[in-house]
C-alpha cells in the first residue's frame, strides 16, 4: 500500500491577488472608456465639420464642434480649437487635455484631433 506522504495545496493568497487585480482592472477601465469615447465622439464631429466647409462658415464649424464639446464634458476651449481655411481647403484643429482622476494620481489623457479636407 501506498502513502502519501504530503499533499501541495495551494493557499488562498493566488485568488485573492488576482481579485485585486480584476478589480483594479476594471476600476481603471470604469474611469478610462467614457472618456475615451467622449474622444472619439468629437473627433467624429470634427471630421463631419471639416467635410461640409463647403456649406457652412468658419464661426458656425466652431459653434457646432464647441457645443458636442461642452454635451460630452470635455474641456475643450475656444483658444486650443483652430479652423484655417484656405483656398481650396479647411484644416480644423483641437486640442484638450481630460484629467482623469485615481485614487492618488490624476491621470493627464492630452488629445489631439485634426482633420483636413478639400472644400467643394
């Protein structure tokens, strides 16, 4: 008959580190994806101004791109949000910084849209 001389078990520290570290990783997405989106959203409407340059005037791209700024929350300024026209062609450029906070530390996530396009 055989003995067993020792089982190995393994102690209940691995579970919780790896809790912790779920946790953590889901807390830091929880801060971090609606800003992101937020970021995306106003980039789209950026792109979407510069594309109808042909139809509206340089104070109605900036009134609209500040407005979906100011309904996502993004501190985007009328100093740091560019529009040059030239002859045949628009650049709109913005650019913000979003402070994200942690238990501890700000985060500083800097955004930097630019979209060029020919106006017809």
């Amino acid at each position: 008959m055989r003995r067993r001389s020792s089982q190995r078990g393994e102690g209940k520290g691995g579970c919780i580190f790896g809790l912790i570290i779920l946790i953590s990783v889901i807390f830091i997405a929880y801060k971090i994806v609606p800003v992101k989106i937020a970021a995306a959203e106003l980039k789209q409407t950026i792109a979407d101004e510069a594309k109808s340059a042909g139809q509206h005037k340089d104070k109605v791209i900036r009134q609209t791109i500040m407005t979906k700024a100011e309904k996502l929350g993004l501190p985007l300024d009328n100093e740091n949000l560019t529009i040059e026209r030239e002859r045949q062609s628009i650049r709109v450029e913005a650019t913000y910084t979003v402070p994200i906070e942690f238990p501890g530390y700000t985060y500083q996530a800097d955004y930097h849209h630019v979209a060029e396009n020919p106006i017809f």
